[in-house]
C-alpha cells in the first residue's frame, strides 16, 4: 500500500486527493468522488476514520448524505458486565448503527475499548473526560490540564474515531450561564465535571487553553473532533438559552480553529427542546458554526415521559429534517437507568425510523427505494417480501404470525375484507363475495 500523502481527510480533500475513506462513502451515498472531496474540504462533510481502526466501514456525515445514528454503551459503577456491553455492540452492527460510542466511567475500559475498535465497522468515538478518572486513577481535584491531554492520546492510539471535547465551555460562557441562571443547571456528564474543576481549580477549560495541543494530537492519527455541548438545556425550561448560545458562539470559533489544522469537526446539539424550537435550533446551529455537520441528542420533545424512547424520536425527525445529521440514539431507560440489551434495540429502531423519515423529506438520493418496494410488495400482498424490506423483518414476521389468518394472503385484522384484495380483485375482473366460498 503506497504511504498516506496526508494526516486527515480534510487534508486530502484540500490538496484534491481522492482517499480510498471517499471512494466508499461515494458509491455508499450515490455522490460523486469530485463532489464529496469538495465537501469534505469545506467541512460541510467529516468522514470520521482513524488510521488505526483498520475493520471501519467508512461513513460520511454531513450535507447530502444520509442521516446516521450513533449507539451509546459503557460500563459504570452500577454496571459492570462487559459481555453484555459486547452483546449491545453486536446488536448495534447486526441493525446497522453507523456509530458506536463507549461511555464507559469505571475501572480500566482500554480493554474493552480495545476489543470494540478492532471488531467494529461502525465508527467508534468516546469522551475522553469521561475516563480519565479511571484511566489516570486520580481525583478530579487532582488532574492537571496535562493529564487530560494523556487520556485523549491515549485514545487515538487505540483507534477511536471521533471524540466529544468539551471545550466551548469556557470562562464566558460559563459567566453567561450563571448571570442567567437555569432550572436544570448543567445536565452534561462531562461538562459538568469541567465546570466542578474549573471552580475548585481556578483554572481555564484546559480543553479550550489548550486546544491547538488537542488538535495536533486528533490530526496526528485523523480523528474527528465533535465538539460537546456541555451547556445542552436538559429541560424544555432551559431550551435555547444564553447558556446554550454561548457557548454555541465559542464552538462556531473552535469549528473555524480545527479546519485551520486540517482537523475534521462535528458540533453537538440538544437536548430537550420543544417542538416550536427545533428548526431555529438547527439553522442557528449551522450558521455559527458554519455548515459543520450537528450531531443532536434527541432532541426530546416532552419531559415527562421517561420510560417512552418516542420523545427522542419525534425530535430527532424534526431535526434530521431540518438539517441535523446524526442522531445519538435515546433509548426508553434514558434518565432511568443504563439501558439493558432490549432498551438497546428499541432505542437503534427508534433512531433509524426518524432518521430515514427525515432523508424522505430531505430528499436524499435514493432514501425512499425501499419504501417504494415494500408499496409494490404490499400491492402484490406478497408477506415474504414485506418482511425482508422491512426495518426490523424479525419482529414483523412474529406480528403476522402471532395471530395467523385463516387465508395467507390477508393479515388478521381485515381478512377478507383487506382493501388491497378487495381493489385487486375487482381491478383484474373478479368478483368479491364474503358470505360463501365461489
């Protein structure tokens, strides 16, 4: 294989050079290869790929293409089987998430970790706060701006993929959050665990101080910055408040920083958000950072629904619609508990349906094919072809058969009188009758 002429995508993309990352994602996403090294090279389009994470299945995220859904797993204090977290990777690539995230908070996760870059043709991507507790064996009091660069190192060598980098949550915007104040404070994991040693310290985000030092070390081994919102509103009460557009402002910024180092970027989203807010939120989000593909967490619509995954996915279509392109899945036990491996299944589905409905209405190449073959299916009343196109054809064979029909070609609830049989037997010259057999 010749020698890499260049340390990132982004790199490639500006000196014209058409990377073997670009020609997958190309016949992927019916794009040109001129057209999608254009794109990457403006940073409207990151396809995250680490040099190291050689079982990827390369993927783009950004204008044009498919919305993509990202799995969340981990190990934590309360939850320490990594067998089962491997079962919910598996159920991850087997329903085609394009993108895992190991959150894992407790012990030594490099072994897991470890396992997950080199089995996984998703994309992998962590938050380096997250473990550096754990991974350094420090309290948070205790950790030097200089430790937290080792814990995102030490990530790269591993092969992961793309990282959340708190780093817009700095002393401004922090200033705008409380002169404001809020009803849910900080709901981020790792923000919050900034914001607790930014005060105990007296110091600056040493991810934002420094940054260019983060950024050499993701351009060395070509993984995409996705830049956190740690001020995210985690109520409908905080929605789109000066914390949340603070520090959305400061991510526009560290976006311009990271392309000026060939660094490719996503931008993290909400949240909770009412529905009235989301499209705002997402034009807002793409003009202060410049077109840079968003990454949102739901957004949930309601928040008094724990225990229903459908508010992450009423939110996730309105945004994917209106411009976001990846989704992090919300599975039904968010705020609840860590997800068992069924939360995890409903949680991709759920992901999957609002991201597919909002490439329908985005018009993405191609988006509805599948649509319109499971239409011609259903015009022929052809189950076995309905099955095979559907999402999830495992559970919609175990529908129609849990009450089998007395005539195959009906479902249990209309029967003989399904509209689809009734219109095609007239329409070939039959005729119906419902009372005897002819």
């Amino acid at each position: 294989m010749a020698e890499r002429t260049y340390k990132t995508q982004m790199e490639a993309a500006k000196k014209g050079i058409v990377t073997p990352e670009m020609k997958a994602v190309s016949k992927k996403e019916y794009i040109s290869e001129q057209e999608l090294m254009e794109l990457v090279a403006k940073g409207e389009v990151c396809i995250p790929a680490n040099v190291r994470h050689t079982s990827l299945s390369p993927e783009g995220i950004g204008k044009g293409l498919r919305t993509k859904i990202n799995v969340n797993l981990g190990i934590s204090g309360d939850a320490k089987d990594y067998d089962l977290e491997m079962q919910k990777v598996d159920m991850a690539i087997k329903f085609g998430a394009e993108a895992i995230m190991d959150l894992s908070n407790y012990g030594k996760t490099n072994k897991f970790r470890t396992e997950l870059v080199a089995k996984s043709p998703a994309m992998i991507g962590t938050v380096p706060m997250y473990d550096a507790i754990g991974y350094l064996d420090k309290d948070l009091l205790e950790i030097t701006a200089q430790d937290f660069l080792k814990v995102v190192r030490a990530h790269a060598e591993e092969g992961v993929d793309f990282m959340t980098i708190h780093a817009g949550i700095n002393r401004r915007a922090i200033e705008a959050f409380r002169r404001e104040g809020r009803k849910m404070n900080i709901v981020s994991r790792g923000g919050s665990l900034l914001f607790a040693w930014m005060m105990m310290t007296g110091n600056e985000n040493p991810f934002f101080e420094f940054y260019d030092d983060v950024l050499d070390i993701l351009r060395e081994y070509d993984v995409t910055i996705s830049l956190g919102d740690a001020l995210r509103p985690g109520c409908l009460a905080d929605a789109t408040d000066a914390g949340q557009i603070s520090e959305l402002i400061e991510l526009g910024s560290l976006t311009l920083r990271a392309w000026e180092k060939d660094v490719q970027v996503m931008v993290e989203g909400p949240g909770h958000v009412p529905m009235d807010q989301i499209a705002a939120n997402m034009k807002l989000q793409k003009r202060l950072c410049h077109n840079a593909p968003f990454y949102v967490l739901g957004p949930l619509v309601t928040d008094i629904a724990p225990g229903y995954h459908i508010t992450s996915a009423i939110g996730g279509a309105i945004a994917a619609a209106n411009g976001a392109d990846f989704l992090c899945y919300v599975t039904p036990a968010e705020h609840l508990r860590l997800p068992d491996a069924d939360d995890v299944k409903e949680g991709i589905m759920a992901s999957k349906i609002a991201a597919h409905a909002a490439d329908i209405a985005k018009g993405v190449p191609h988006a509805m094919d599948r649509d319109n073959a499971m239409a011609a299916a259903r015009h022929k009343l052809d189950w076995d072809e309905m099955f095979s196109l559907a999402i999830d054809p495992e559970k919609a064979q175990r529908f129609y058969e849990q009450t089998p029909p007395s005539e195959r070609h009906t479902c249990s609830m209309c029967g003989k009188m399904c509209a689809v049989r009734t219109t095609n037997m007239i329409l070939e010259g039959k005729e119906v009758t419902f009372c005897s057999e002819k």
